[in-house]
C-alpha cells in the first residue's frame, strides 16, 4: 500500500496494512519462526534467521524510519538495549557530551559499564548551547541529548545543537521517547539518531518492553543494523507486531495526552501546596517558545516540586486512581519519585545540583476523564 503524500498521523494508522501480499492482511501476520528454508543454494527469500531479519520487525522499522524521516529504523528488546547498541558505535577514548536531564539508566550504563571501556562522558546542561561547546574536546564524538529532558523537562535548541554538531564534525543523538514523531522530529531538525523508549508512549499502554534506534542516513543505518544483528538484542515478532498495533493509535493518544497535561499542570501552578511545575507548555517555562518552534505539542509528562519530602511520600500513599510506579507514556497516569526510583543512580550531590530532590514529583499524565486525574490530585495534595 503507497503512502506517499499523506499525513504522519494517517501513515501510522496504516503502518503495516496490506503489507502481507499473500492474503491482503490488514494487522500484518506475527511471523514467529526462528529461520527459513532456503529455495536453492546460494539463494534467499531475504529471510534466513531472525535474529538478522524478520518479516514483522521489518515492517515495524520500516514503519519507525518512515515516521521519524529516517532511512533505517531498528527495533531492540528495550530502551536500553538500543542506547547500548548505540553506544557500541564509539571507541576506548572517544568522548561524549551528555544532557544531565535525563534518565538515571543512561548514566548508570555509561557510568558503570561504558566507563570500564574508557568511554569518556561529560554531563551538561543542554539547553545552553554554550554549554555543550566548551564541554567539547578533540576527542568529543557526539551529543545525546533528552528534549524534553527527564524529569525536569528542559528542552534544547535543536537547529543549533545540529549546527554545532556539524561544525565540528559530531553524531547529533536525541532521545526523543517523550514526544514521539507525532509531536517532534528530530531528524528534520539536523539530528543524526533518534532513539525511543518504545516501552513508553510508542508503546502506550504499559504491556510492552521495546526500544527503538532510527537513522537519518543508510551508512549510519547500516552499521547500526550489523551492531543489532552482531549483539542480537532484537525485538520479539509478537511484540513487534503489538508495538505496530500501537502506532495506529499514536496520533490519537498523543493529542489527548498533551490536552490532559497542560490542563493538569495549570491546574497544579494554582495549587497553594505547590511550589514549582515543570512543563513546556506553561508560558511560565523558560524552553516555551523553543518548544513551539521545534514541537508539534509539549507532551504528557509534568513534573512538580512540593514543599518537603515528607509531603511528596504522602501524596504518592494517597492516590486512588493514579498510580504510583516507574515508567511513563501508558494511557494510564502513573506518577514517580524520581529521586528514589528512576534517577537513583545519579549521584546524590548531581541529583541535588540539578533539583532532583525528594520533594520533586514526576507525573506521566493518562488519557482518562482529566477532571478525574485532577480530582485524584487535590485529595492526594490535601494535607491529613
């Protein structure tokens, strides 16, 4: 089925469709077999063991590139297992500079596993250009930047993070789980990787593990794929197929997750318990502006700090209908304490540089009734 002259969000909606020309499927087939039978020798279907290839991961990353404008997309078995392919592109003393907004796991692989194999990182403020041009070094490789970040949702100037990147001859990486391409697309922006989390909003309904690697050229995308294939942490036909059913769907999600947030997080800015909100959509953000220009929307996630810690525990033990655990992009709201969960790994002195304290509340707003989700707030906030 073409595509071609149609919108991003219908071109999920048929990720897949009629793709099997066998029978015409519309959910195109889990295709569960481990390897295939060859016609001749010397010959092949394009298909010879999963692990290097397969039918339904292969729409799936066709899918993937086509929506972020990539030219390879790969599917991986998780977040990380993608971060960590991407890693396994760089070399004993290459250098890279990081956002220090971002998810503890990152800094823990790169801190803890990457480190022992003299992969250097400095750990910056992102949304300062100027930043990352003094963190740069003759042995500088490439930035991976989180924009929004994670959890206080700076956001980055990527036309002059690209700029500088090409300039000196650097790998522009983004994470770009929280908005997704229904909302950001890194690579028209000059970016050379996008990475997702797919467990999260790609996902979307919290029953997937996933993650995602897409690359602007096919060189890239190529070297990439012998990574995924030499490593072999590859994404499973059936969950393939599940997070292909989910981007139909993503479009949709997307639009109510960013009009649920932006109503919660108003909400939460006139709430007197409330000290701080973090959002991109509050004119009150000082990455507002940046986001419009490079965003089709600010998100679902909404952090916010409260008085004390004491008081942050509390809320956390009171709500009823939003739940207190890990992860983020589900159409369920879940909410963190990301200094004790998510971002445990990070140094205290680092995490409290930055703001991650045990007061700071970190909110992957759902798809449900938003006066629901802001009723569960306000008897959640209230002191008693």
């Amino acid at each position: 089925m073409t595509t071609s002259g149609v919108s991003r969000h219908t071109r999920s909606v048929l990720a897949g469709v009629k793709r099997d020309a066998a029978t015409g499927a519309i959910s195109f087939p889990i295709y569960p077999s481990s390897t295939y039978a060859h016609p001749a020798v010397g010959e092949s279907t394009g298909f010879d063991y999963t692990r290097s290839g397969n039918p339904t991961r292969q729409v799936l990353e066709e899918a993937l590139a086509d929506l972020e404008g990539g030219s390879r997309g790969l599917a991986f078995s998780s977040g990380m297992a993608a971060l960590t392919t991407l890693f396994l592109h760089f070399s004993a003393g290459d250098h890279l500079v990081v956002s220090e907004d971002l998810y503890g796991g990152t800094y823990r692989v790169l801190d803890q596993i990457f480190g022992k194999f003299a992969l250097s990182v400095s750990y910056v403020d992102t949304t300062d250009s100027s930043k990352v041009a003094a963190a740069c070094t003759p042995h500088t490789k490439a930035l991976l930047i989180e924009t929004p970040g994670n959890p206080l949702l700076g956001i980055a100037d990527l036309p002059a993070l690209a700029s500088l990147c090409q300039e000196r001859g650097l790998l522009l990486c983004v994470d770009n789980t929280f908005l997704t391409p229904a909302l950001q697309r890194p690579l028209e922006h000059g970016a050379d990787v996008v990475i997702h989390s797919a467990t999260k909003y790609l996902g979307g309904h919290n029953d997937l593990c996933a993650g995602v690697l897409v690359a602007r050229n096919s060189d890239l995308g190529e070297r990439l794929y012998f990574l995924q294939n030499s490593t072999g942490a590859i994404l499973s036909p059936q969950d393939c197929w599940l997070l292909m059913r989910s981007l139909k769907t993503l479009g949709l999600r997307m639009e109510r997750h960013c009009d649920n947030a932006q109503a919660v997080a108003e909400w939460l800015l006139a709430h007197p318990a409330v000290e701080q909100v973090y959002y991109p959509g509050l004119p009150s953000h000082p990455g507002h502006q940046r986001n419009i220009a490079q965003s089709d929307g600010h998100g679902g996630m909404v952090s916010f700090r409260l008085g004390n810690a004491d008081h942050a525990k509390q809320v956390l033990q009171k709500l009823r209908r939003i739940s207190f655990a890990e992860s983020l992009g589900g159409v369920e709201s879940l909410m963190t304490l990301p200094a004790v969960q998510t971002h445990a790994d990070i140094p205290v002195e680092q995490r409290k540089r930055l703001g991650v304290c045990e007061s700071l509340l970190r909110l992957s707003v759902g798809i449900e009734s938003v006066e629901d989700i802001i009723s569960d707030l306000d008897q959640a906030l209230a002191r008693g």
